[in-house]
C-alpha cells in the first residue's frame, strides 16, 4: 500500500520535482569535495652547505618506462647542462621509487630518498613521499623544470634560496616547455595554474621545443627578457634505422598514431573518420590499418575491416613499422607538431595531420596533408586523396628536425646569463 501511494505521489511531475531537489540538497550536503592538487604538493626546506655550483633538473619520472618523448628531450638537454656545472641533481616529483634505464649518463648516479642528507656528488632524490621530508637547497643550485607543476614547485625554491641565503637578486630557473600546456585541460583551476607559471618573467628563461611553439607563444603575448628555442633532431636510432630501411617496399597499410588516453591526440576523432573512409570509399577493403603508440582492443570499421592495436613498440619495430607503411594518420590539438608526424613523413609516408593556430606543417614538411576542417568527413576525404595516389617512398623535406649534429647550440650563451 505505501509502496502504491508513492508510487502515485511520484507520478505527480510537481511532487517529483520536490522529491527530487530535496535529495538533491541532502546529498550535496554531504558529499565531501576534493580540494587537493596532488602534483603541487609543496616541498619543505632546510638549508645546504653544499658550495659548489650544481645544476638541478625538476622531472615527473625517472623510470625507464617514463623516458621517452619530452622526458628523453629534457634528458639529453640537462646532460649537456651537465657539463657545465661540477655537481648535478635530479629530483624526481611525482615517483615514490625509480627504475632507472641502463647505459644514460645518470645511470650509477646515487639515489635517495627525500629527508636524508645532502651529498657533494651526482645525486637523484626520489620526492614522491615528500610530506614531512626536506629537500636541501643550497646557495650555489640552479634550476631547470619541464611540466608545469615542476616549475610552480620550483618558483617557491627560488623565493626560498633568496631568503635564506639574502640573495641580491632573484636567480632565473631554466623552464623547458615543450607544449602549451593549459590545453592539457578543460578551463579549470589546473588550467590556471599551469598558465600562470608562464607569467613570471623575471624568474625565468624559457626553452621552447621548435620555433613553432616559440612563435605561438610570441603571438599570444607572454615576454621575456631572454629565452631561446631549438629544433629537434630525428632519434639518433631511428634515423640510423631508417638508412638501412631505404630499400623496403611500401605496403597498403595506414598507420595511425593511437592514444586514446591522451585527449589531445584526438583518438575518437580519428576512428570517427576511418569509420567514414571504410564506409564510403570504394577500395578501403584493399588496406590494413594499424595503431601504435598505446594498446587498446582492436576496434571494428564498416566492410569487415578493423583497426589492429600494436601497442607501444620497441624503435627497432617502430622503424620497420614507418618504412613498411605508406600513409600516416597522426593529429594533435596542440601549437606543437609532435614528434610522430615528422617521423612518419621522413620514412617516405604521406602524412595527414591538423594545423593549430600558427602551426601548419605542409610549409615545412614534404608528404604532409591537412584536412580543411577537424570535421570527421573532411579527414576521411583527405585519406581517401591519399589512398589514391602512388605508394611508392616520397623524398622528403623537413625543416622541423634539425639538420645540425648539436640539438642545443645556445647552451654557453644561456649558462652565462643565469650565473
């Protein structure tokens, strides 16, 4: 019977609009909100008597299967950093323990956990646990960061540096961006922060990955008084493997940079397209698609074919992968070209990739098409023009990647103004 009257009462659309709201306010009530933002966790400080002069690099992870793509470029630029200073530091931010890759130059280096002592000798410093734990800072450290929550963490190193040690002037870290990294997220307190640790000019240089993203930054208006960009060179692997890969025939495959944890790859956007392709052009039965860059199930097209997942692949596998291919389907919403169209344009792909504010890479790179729009049907047109034209290696241009055997030639001149 009561089950009856409630029913009855609930049906009256006034009455469920009561019901409802009141829930709703009881609930709320108690739902407890998350304020945290674990990556800015502060550090506390002591002081070192540490006097030499040591370079620190400020890194999320430090375990081999972290390093690659921006951590492996931020690597080889603090190694030639290294150089330069006769004591070095890597404190790692977000990793509680390290497995570290064998044969890099910090490899043998000492490893230890937040809270114990500091050493006069290379050093890597786990700071995951760093709740209660001090980190030692001395008067003679010098900071480069990479992802933003490492240089907010940073900034409060510099003002603490200053006040312990009644430094004249505030010491400018070295700030290595290789993204626009508010676009990680959505309009948020993470964008906000992220943004706002490009606006402190007088406590940073900045390294921009490409002169694309140097240029993007120019336009949207942020200033320093010095900064520096460089262009990156192809995996010295990779390109070695790919001069012995001149003479493979290219097959009728496309391959597709997969990642559909990462949002700015535009995973779904891309199988929203090849959906299109499978479905109305005539010939799409004679191809194979693949996806590499992150495992996923492999994901059914229209006309019985399919995408089949990879995974993340070893270089020597990723090489034969790009000179066995003839197109490339690779889009990120990012000013940043990312790496893997410029890889698959140099194997002789014909690549499709999306322009982004200044960045429009078919003025750089051979081989290289661009949708006139991220609708879905114009990707699928744009692959359907490819899918027709001949299979064979494309000579190449590439005006992104360096063509200079030094990576970072500003080095001395950028050590010189943050002494």
């Amino acid at each position: 019977m009561i089950n009856w009257l409630i029913k009855a009462l609930l049906s009256n659309r006034y009455i469920y609009d009561i019901a409802k709201n009141s829930y709703n306010t009881v609930s709320n009530r108690n739902r407890t909100i998350n304020t945290d933002i674990p990556e800015i966790t502060p550090f506390s400080f002591i002081g070192s008597d540490i006097q030499e002069k040591r370079i620190n690099l400020l890194v999320p992870a430090l375990s081999e299967k972290h390093v690659f793509g921006g951590i492996a470029t931020a690597l080889r630029f603090f190694e030639e950093l290294t150089k330069l200073y006769p004591l070095a530091r890597i404190i790692v931010t977000d990793e509680t323990s390290v497995q570290l890759k064998n044969d890099q130059f910090y490899s043998n280096w000492n490893v230890q956990d937040i809270g114990n002592p500091d050493l006069s000798t290379n050093l890597i410093v786990v700071s995951g646990n760093r709740v209660g734990q001090d980190l030692p800072i001395a008067e003679n450290d010098y900071f480069l960061t990479t992802a933003w929550w490492t240089t907010f963490n940073a900034f409060k190193m510099l003002d603490w540096q200053k006040y312990k040690y009644q430094l004249d002037d505030f010491r400018k870290l070295i700030y290595f961006v290789q993204d626009f990294e508010p676009g990680f997220y959505s309009w948020s307190t993470r964008y906000a922060l992220s943004e706002s640790t490009y606006r402190k000019p007088n406590k940073t240089i900045p390294i921009f990955n490409t002169k694309l993203l140097n240029d993007f930054f120019l336009e949207q208006g942020y200033k320093y008084d010095s900064s520096f960009y460089f262009d990156p060179l192809l995996n010295p692997v990779l390109n070695k493997l790919r001069q012995g890969l001149t003479n493979v025939s290219k097959e009728k495959q496309i391959l597709i940079y997969g990642r559909p944890s990462v949002e700015r790859n535009l995973f779904e956007l891309i199988v929203q397209s090849l959906n299109y392709w499978a479905e109305k052009d005539e010939r799409s039965s004679e191809w194979k698609v693949l996806s590499a860059g992150e495992y996923h199930e492999p994901i059914e097209l229209p006309n019985g074919l399919k995408i089949e997942s990879v995974g993340k692949l070893s270089l020597e596998e990723y090489a034969d992968l790009l000179a066995r291919s003839s197109i490339g389907v690779s889009l990120m919403l990012s000013p940043h070209p990312s790496y893997p169209p410029l890889e698959m344009s140099m194997f002789g792909m014909k690549v499709i990739t999306n322009t982004y504010a200044n960045k429009d890479l078919r003025d750089l790179v051979s081989n290289v098409y661009c949708p006139k729009s991220l609708d879905p049907e114009d990707i699928y047109l744009e692959l359907k023009d490819c899918c027709r034209r001949d299979t064979k290696v494309i000579e190449h241009k590439n005006e992104v990647f360096s063509n200079s055997e030094i990576e970072f030639p500003f080095v001395d001149e950028l050590v010189k103004l943050i002494r």
